[in-house]
C-alpha cells in the first residue's frame, strides 16, 4: 500500500510506503487525543502453531465517538501482471484511491459493491482521477476484461488500521483510553465465523496491552497465478 | 466468403492509423527444428498422426500468428487472430478467429457477453495463448487438436456469467449457448483420419487435404451449409477462485446427413459429443489439466428419405488426457498422457477402426519478454485400419522431437 499524503499537517505526514507493519498516527495526523493518555498498542495474528502471519487487516474502531477523520489522502491500487497491486487495501473513509494501469494491455475496473459502486472504462495507464471512498465497507474490485483480477479495499471510518508485518504484529500508535473492538480481515481467513474476527480491547491511562488474534485455520492458499502471460478467455 | 474479403477487412482494421493508434496488436514467429519418424501427414497425402513426418522433417515454420483487438463504445471488442504456417494451404496467410464480442459491465453480479462472427467453442483449458495457441505444449492434446482442426463456432454464442466472487463467494459460474454454421462436415477429418496431435489449426478460408471419399480425404475446410440447419452446443463453466475450472459442454451440428455437397464430393456428417474438463491450480507453480470427450458421427444415414445414396458410415469416438505442469520463473515443464479411440458401428463397406496413446513432454523457457524456446518430445502409438489402403502397416509407432523459437512482438 502507498499511501500519498495530500495535505501533510505538521506532526504526520507520509507513514508507511511499505503496508507492512505500519499503522496511520492519525490521532495525530487530526490532533485528536492530544494531551490524553495515548497508548500504542501492539497487535499480534497467530496461527495455529504459532507463528505470525502477515498481511491481515486490521483496524480498532473506539465505542466512544467516531474520531475526527485524518486529512485527506490518497492510496494507490495499481494494476501489474493483470493482478491488482495491493491486492488488500486498507484506507479511511473519504480516501481517494488511484487505479493506475501499469500493464501494456487495458483493463476495465469496476465494483458494484454497497459500499462503493463505481466503474472505469477501459484504459492504460493514469488515466482517471482519484475515486474516493466514502462509505465505510468491504468493496470487491474486479476488471470486466480479466475476470480473475479481483481485489478488495476495505473502507473504515476509524484511523487506527494497517496490515500485520511479517512477524504477524502490527502497531497501533497513540489511541486514547477507551473501548476498542478489534477487527482482523483478510479475503483467505477461513475461520468459523469467515474472514473477520474480532477481539474487544480496554485501554486504561497508561496501559499497554498486546491482543492477540489466534487463527484457528491456515490462510486459504494464496490465489493461484500461474505467471503474467497473455492468457486469454477461451 | 471471398478472400479478398478478409484482405478488404484485414487491411480495414490493421492499418487505420487512429484504430491501431488504441488497439492490442501481436505477431509470434515460430520457427522449427523438426527430427520425426512420423508416417506420411495428413499435409503429405498420408495418415500419420503428427504434422511433420520422417520426409518432412528439419528446419521448419511452425507458425507465423497476428492478432488484432479493438474496443468500441468500451464493450465492443472486436478481435481477429491470423496464421500462416508455409505449408501449402490454399490461403497462405488466414484467419482463425474473426469476431466482435459484446461485453457489457457486470449488472451486480450478472453479466451478459454476446459474441458474433467466428471462434472457438469453451471446450479447450490448454489453448489459452493469443491465436487459440496451447500455453504448455508445442501440440495441444488430441481432443484440442481435431477442435483446431474441424470445429468452429461461425454463428453467435450467448454468455451469462455469475460473478460470485464479486459478492463474496468462491465460486463463479457461467452458462453458454450457441448457433452455428458451415460444420456440416465436421466430422471427417476424424472418421477418416483418426485421432491426431498437432498444432495445425484449420484456417477459415483454408483448404488441406482432398475431398471426396479416397481414403485419404480428410478435408479440412470449413464449408457453407448445405442443410441450412443451424447446429448448436450449450454448456456450463464452474470456476473457484483462480484454483479450479470445470467444464461441460454439448455440441450437435445437427447436420442432415444425408446432404450432398457437390462441391466437397461428399455427404455432411452429424456430429454430437460431449465434452467435460477441469483445470486445476494448486499452487502458483503447479497446474493439472483433464479433458475428456466422447460422441458419434454419422454420414449418409439411410433414414432420411432425400437420400442420394444409401451409405450409411457410423462412427463412435471419444478421447481423454491428462496434463500436469510446473512453471518457477522463466521455466515452464509440462507432461501429458493422451488416449484416443474411434470405432465404426456400422458401414456399407469399409470398416476403420482407431485406438492409440500418446506421450508429451514440453520444456519451456523465456528468454527475455519476448523470446522464447521449447522443446517438445512426443510419441504416438496408434492404430489405424484403414492405413492398410495406402500400403502401410495397421500399427504405428510415432515419434516427434521439435525445438521452437518464437519471437513475440
């Protein structure tokens, strides 16, 4: 995920060119929760032996009032090898979000999901201005020419999200006291109640918890592509 | 259909400086080393099973392909896919595909695709390249080989897809129906000929082979109808997520057989198969490929009253194969076993009957973004009955070694 800051305020700025392990101050970023008790919070995904597993979304979302939203900015979903690239993106409501076509042939992006319907006619290249992302939600992109290119974005009003890194953790920095509930989601999690799991977390003054999400299943394997060749529809 | 038509429509689309200007446009060269002790090919008057034989072996052009799309309105995609292989055919360049395809946005998770012109049914899960070419072998299987060279969907075909996936789901699927001419005589190539492995697509416009009923006719031409009866297939797609595809598909040219074409010497063949196949993809480097397909075709049925003659050839037939493939970065290493079986059920005369196996093994590498080079080795053991009219022995051990380069612009 890159993610472009369009009008950096001061204490903020760009954070995280690689998803990774990185997580949005955007307490900061909007000046919330200053001169409180801000904790950062460390959260793990485990599997089932173990060991962190990366790439997971996940987002803290307070119980108290929504918190003010973070200057707008703008992510990339790029299009490479007729895959998208990220193939998960995480942003905050209101986000404007880039479909840049890196490939030598066209695509045609569309969604018809709920939280965002939109669509782009066929193109290369940087063609289309950002399309933003109003409606908090899962939104499901696909390409019209290539039906195996799917990809997801997943919108939330919080500004506490990122990915796991690749030991599993992911770092939540400056959230206030409070009660969180902590959602973890990805397109491969298979477990019971499908791909979103979900911890309640207490944040007392001064406290710096650890929740760990435990994955009862492996990830569903990665999708499959078998190289960046021409395949056509036959 | 006039050949100076296709050069009119070929010239029309390819050299329209603001079309091409926004257009997809490739050219593969393929170029041979050939060592074979095939018997004598279907391109040399014979009835061997591969495309080149032990006196046509040695520096070859395998194929020299063009493509060509264009989106109008952003839903029209018109495509054309051309070939030459310098070997003969009366069109020296032609076309194998030529077709506008009508693909609308998703309606939620429905989608409506329209195609019109000529192309190839759903049936193959290995000819996934541009130009209905195989993407883990030299020669496709000979399921895909007798559909490059006696089938073509010359009508229109009807798609409507369920994006699941789009909604969350695994699965997608999707359900075909088409109508169709000029296949009358789909069918012959088989009866005659028996099962083969090759890559040698039948053009549009192209003739190989002779017609009337020698024993080495084997025409390979797509004919106008004589019936004037549309056949049809219809069938269905399962795909979850990127790991597996399933197909089915029912086919029926419904073709009198009992037409005579005073053009070809020959009457029509009505022909019916079903077709089943999977493509499964464990994993990013492994790719599993099954097809089978089993049918009937019959030419001259007595039933019919307009009747010319009374010849009444009767044939059953049905293939399956197996391909496993590996592929880590520029290398590419695929197996096939194939089985293929024909059996005539009834006749006035001669009986031909045809059973045999075949290995494939194929090594790919990319040289580059747009070179690259395969190795193919292939071994065919058939039987043939009606080799014994050409003076050559029922049984036949083939063998194939081919060394590709293709360039891709």
């Amino acid at each position: 995920m890159r993610i472009v800051a369009m009008a950096p305020i001061a204490g903020c700025g760009r954070i995280g060119a690689r998803a990774a392990g990185t997580a949005m101050l955007c307490a900061l970023l909007a000046g919330w929760g200053a001169g409180a008790a801000a904790a950062d919070v460390t959260v793990t995904v485990l599997d089932n032996a173990g060991h962190g597993v990366a790439g997971i979304v996940i987002i803290a979302e307070s119980d108290a009032a929504v918190p003010e939203k973070h200057a707008v900015h703008t992510a990339i979903m790029d299009q490479q090898h007729m895959q998208f690239v990220p193939r998960v993106l995480v942003v905050q409501t209101g986000t404007g979000v880039e479909f840049p076509n890196s490939d030598q042939i066209q695509h045609q992006v569309y969604s018809f999901s709920a939280a965002k319907t939109f669509k782009l006619s066929l193109y290369a290249g940087h063609k289309y201005p950002p399309v933003v992302f109003d409606h908090p939600g899962l939104v499901t992109l696909g390409c019209n020419i290539h039906d195996g290119m799917i990809g997801y974005i997943y919108v939330t009003d919080s500004p506490f999200f990122g990915h796991s890194d690749g030991s599993g953790q992911l770092q939540l920095h400056g959230l206030p006291p409070g009660n969180y509930t902590l959602t973890a989601w990805h397109p491969d999690l298979e477990e019971a109640g499908g791909s979103t799991l979900q911890l309640h977390l207490a944040l007392a003054d001064n406290g710096r918890p650890a929740p760990v999400f435990h994955l009862s299943r492996p990830l569903r394997s990665e999708t499959a592509h078998d190289g960046d060749k021409r395949w056509t529809d036959y | 259909m006039d050949r100076l038509l296709i050069g009119l429509l070929l010239q029309a689309v390819l050299l329209t400086p603001s079309l091409a200007a926004a257009s997809d446009f490739y050219a593969v060269i393929d170029l041979r080393a050939v060592a074979s002790d095939g018997e004598r090919s279907f391109l040399n008057g014979g009835l061997g099973e591969l495309r080149f034989d032990d006196q046509h072996d040695g520096a070859r052009v395998g194929s020299i392909s063009l493509g060509y799309h264009h989106a109008f309105f952003d839903i029209v995609h018109f495509n054309a896919n051309a070939v030459a292989y310098a070997d003969g055919d009366r069109s020296p360049l032609d076309l194998t595909e030529f077709y506008a395809e009508i693909r609308p946005f998703p309606w939620h998770s429905l989608r409506s695709r329209l195609k019109l012109g000529a192309f190839y049914a759903p049936i193959s899960l290995e000819n996934r390249l541009p130009g209905w070419r195989s993407a883990y072998s030299l020669s496709p299987s000979a399921i895909n080989t007798w559909i490059g060279e006696e089938l073509r969907t010359i009508g229109a075909e009807y798609d409507l897809d369920w994006l699941g996936r789009q909604r969350g789901h695994d699965w997608e699927l999707g359900l075909t129906a088409a109508g169709y001419g000029f296949n009358d005589f789909s069918g012959e190539v088989l009866s005659v000929s028996g099962w083969s492995i090759n890559d040698r697509q039948t053009t549009l416009f192209g003739r190989i082979g002779e017609s009337g009923n020698g024993p080495v006719a084997g025409l390979r031409e797509f004919h106008r109808d004589d019936d004037q009866r549309l056949g049809y297939y219809a069938g269905g797609t399962a795909k979850y997520l990127d790991t597996l595809e399933l197909r089915a598909l029912h086919y029926d040219n419904r073709a009198n057989p009992n037409t005579y074409s005073y053009a070809l010497l020959d009457f029509a063949w009505r022909t019916k198969f079903n077709s089943a196949g999977l493509r499964w993809t464990p994993t990013a480097h492994w790719t599993v490929i099954a097809q089978w397909l089993a049918g009937t075709t019959i030419e001259g049925d007595s039933g019919f009253n307009t009747a010319v003659r009374t010849d009444y050839y009767a044939f059953e037939y049905h293939a399956a194969f197996a391909l496993v493939s590996w592929q880590r970065g520029a290398d590419r290493l695929s197996a096939r076993y194939d089985q293929f079986e024909m059996h005539q059920t009834q006749s006035d005369d001669t009986f031909n009957n045809n059973r045999g196996h075949a290995w494939t093994l194929a090594y790919e590498r990319e040289l580059g973004k747009s070179w690259s080079v395969i190795l193919e080795a292939l071994q065919i053991d058939s039987s043939l009955a009606m080799r014994t009219s050409i003076g050559e022995p029922v049984a036949a051990a083939e063998r194939e070694l081919q060394l590709a380069v293709r360039l891709q612009l």
